[in-house]
C-alpha cells in the first residue's frame, strides 16, 4: 500500500487486512483460500474495481481461483517479481517466506519456467512476522535470527534474494546487512507498484491526491501501531465484519 500509494498518489484505494485470521502462513491451503476469496469479495462490495492481494501467501494459494472469477481484475504480488528476477541477469537466486509461499514453490516454478538456466533456492523463514510486528528490528536476537536462516543462502553463494513476505521489506536493511554488499535484495512492494501501474495503465487519476480508507477485521492498539508504524504515519482505522 506504502509503495502504490507514493508512485500512484491520485487513486484512491480501500485497504483491507484481516487482522481476524493472520498469521496465512501456517494455515491449509483450503482455509488459506476461502479467507482470500472472502476479503477480495469484501473489496469488490466497497467499490473496489481491481484489486491488488497483498500477501505472499494468499497469491501462492489463491491467486488463480481469484483471476478465474474476477478476470483482468487481480494481481498478486508473486509474479510481478518472478518476472522482473526472469528477465534479470541474477542466476543464482534465493527465496525466503512463509511456510505456505515456500511450500508452494510458486517463485522457483515460475521464473524456471522462463529462465531454466536459474538457480532458485527456496527457505521458509517463518520467525519473521513476528519479529517484525513484535517491533523487534533493533534487537539483537533479530540479526542472530536472520544470521541462524540466511546462512543457508550464503553458502549456496545466492547473488540475489527474493523477500517472499510483505513484512520483509520493514526488515529490509538489515537483510540486505546479513546477506552482503555482492547480494542484490530489491523491495518487492517497488516492483509491485511498477507492474501494477504499467499492467493497469494508472497513472495520477488527474489529482495530486485521492481518496484512502483503512479497513481491519480485528482492531486491536497493536493492529493500530503496526500499521501507522508500517505507512509511516497515522491513519485511521476502520473495524469490518467480512
């Protein structure tokens, strides 16, 4: 949302997060999907003309069920990146997620599909999240966390990581600390934004600024400083019943 919002600031957006049913990650992939097509029914009934899933996981699971039912309506946030890392000169790439993304082996399929000759290492880094919801970034259990999964990847001499999760990004630096200066580690949300402005021709709208409406299933303090802490600034919160 961060991210679309700065490259395309005059759209207006509505902004959903089922803080009900998080964490996706560690659940079935039937759950995982009825969750996903319910919040995206929720957007279309507010008005929403397309929508983008925000979720690793939920684009793993659910994204085409999605597109079959809302067709030129939807995009994840998968293949945005298996595209730009496919046409990229990185050949040894590795991928880190939640259990669900990594278990469906959607990136290493994907950009294999395109670029056979690509090296994907997957690994599924599910302390994360909380780490990052938890506020934990300047602690140094954090690093030692990252360090204890990322080690992995540094002796299989990556030369490129996917952050298969949107909290990742909140960590980004000190990702980008751990793996190394000859690691190239972009922010998917950049990549994202692009795609989603050049696959849905969007630009300004014609204003400096649209409308924004924040939605949550679960209105918590947490929820609320977890999400004025990601966007940067303070927003108002909005409970829904899906």
């Amino acid at each position: 949302m961060k991210e679309l919002i700065k490259k395309m600031p005059g759209q207006d957006y509505i902004y959903l997060g089922d803080t009900a049913h998080v964490p996706y990650g560690n659940r079935s992939a039937d759950v995982i999907s009825k969750l996903t097509e319910q919040a995206v029914d929720f957007l279309f009934q507010q008005g929403a003309e397309r929508v983008v899933v925000g979720c690793n996981t939920a684009s793993a699971k659910a994204l085409s069920m999605l597109e079959n039912k809302y067709p030129e309506k939807i995009i994840g946030v998968i293949d945005p990146v298996t595209d730009y890392f496919s046409k990229s000169s990185y050949n040894s790439i590795g991928v880190i997620g939640t259990r669900a993304t990594i278990g469906s082996d959607m990136y290493s399929r994907d950009i294999n599909k395109m670029t056979p000759d690509k090296q994907v290492y997957s690994l599924a880094t599910p302390l994360l999240v909380p780490l990052v919801e938890e506020n934990f970034l300047s602690r140094p259990e954090t690093e030692s966390i990252l360090r204890g999964y990322l080690d992995v990847l540094k002796l299989k001499k990556v030369d490129a990581l996917i952050l298969g999760c949107t909290h990742y990004p909140m960590m980004l630096d000190l990702i980008k600390k751990s793996m190394g200066v000859d690691c190239h580690v972009p922010n998917p949300a950049v990549i994202v934004a692009e795609a989603v402005a050049t696959s849905w021709s969007l630009g300004s709208a014609g204003k400096l600024e649209g409308s924004r409406r924040y939605m949550v299933t679960d209105l918590t303090d947490n929820v609320q400083e977890i999400a004025n802490r990601f966007l940067g600034h303070d927003i108002n919160l909005e409970k829904v019943t899906l």
